[in-house]
C-alpha cells in the first residue's frame, strides 16, 4: 500500500471525526487509528526497498558502462595492434588509439557521475517524502495523546485558554 493513501485516510479520518462542541478537539476511532498506524509501519519499509531497487538499478548501469568501456578498449587496442603493423601509419594509430581510449575512459566517467546523480536525486525525493510523512504521523500521535489526556492538542493551547476576564 501506497504511504501516501496511508497518510490520506489518516487525513480522512480526522476530517470525517465528530467534533467536541465548543473546542477544535473531536473524538477518533482509536482502532481505525492504530490499524493506519500499522498499516504506515508495514509500507514504510517498502520505501526503503524501493531505495535499494535504485542502488541496484544504479549499480547495473555502471556494470553495463564498464563492459561497454572494455568492449570499446579492446576494439581500440586490436585496431591500434592492427595499425602498428603498418610502418607508414603507424604513429597514426597510436594517436588515433589513444583517443579512442581516453574517449571511452571519458565516456564510462561519464555515465558513472550521471548514474552517480540519477541515485542521488531519486534518494533525496525519498529521504524527503519519508521525513514529512514521519512528522505527519507524529504529530498525529502527539494530537491524539493529547485529546486521550484530556488536554489541547499542542497546537491549539494558547488559542483556546479562557481569557482572564472570566
């Protein structure tokens, strides 16, 4: 299940709660609650597995890169092997063996800083998403402690003390 459905139907259920009269605070299902709350702890780990899918998926394209450098460097080195054979061109080959090699080193740094920057990104959105639906559902819990002991919710104290006056 989807962590952000989890994060929906908490939302939901507050929103569908009967309120307390005369107060912000309302009365929540405490079994609907915790069974959300259970169902957050279960997907919560799916996330992280969708973290290691990318470090996988990020480890298979360096894989992939790497043989395709190797590919290119030992078609480099039978051409060049080929060209030095030949007295006149000879030095031709060298140079023109030295590109293709630099050009393949380049091109498998390349692909590694790109993969590097494709497991970052995708890392920190999940970092992200993880970090707000964790605040979410503690301040959750803090609200419902709070109504279970009677009291304001943290947020709501100041506004709803009675003024001196009374």
């Amino acid at each position: 299940m989807d962590i952000l459905h989890l994060v929906d139907r908490l939302e939901e259920l507050f929103n569908n709660s009967r309120p307390i009269w005369l107060t912000k605070n309302v009365i929540i299902n405490e079994d609907k609650i915790l069974d959300i709350i259970d169902q957050m702890r279960v997907t919560i780990p799916e996330e992280m597995k969708k973290a290691q899918q990318v470090l996988s998926q990020r480890d298979r394209i360096l894989a992939q890169a790497q043989e395709e450098a190797n590919r290119t460097l030992a078609l480099a080195r039978e051409k060049s092997d080929h060209l030095m054979e030949r007295d006149s061109i000879a030095q031709a080959a060298r140079v023109q063996a030295n590109e293709i090699i630099s050009k393949a080193h380049a091109d498998a740094e390349r692909a590694r800083r790109d993969a590097d920057k494709y497991v970052i990104d995708t890392l920190m959105r999940i970092e992200y998403e993880l970090e707000r639906m964790l605040n979410q559902a503690r301040n959750g819990i803090l609200t419902l402690q709070s109504l279970a002991a009677g009291e304001q919710p943290p947020d709501m104290r100041e506004e709803t003390q009675p003024s001196q006056e009374d």
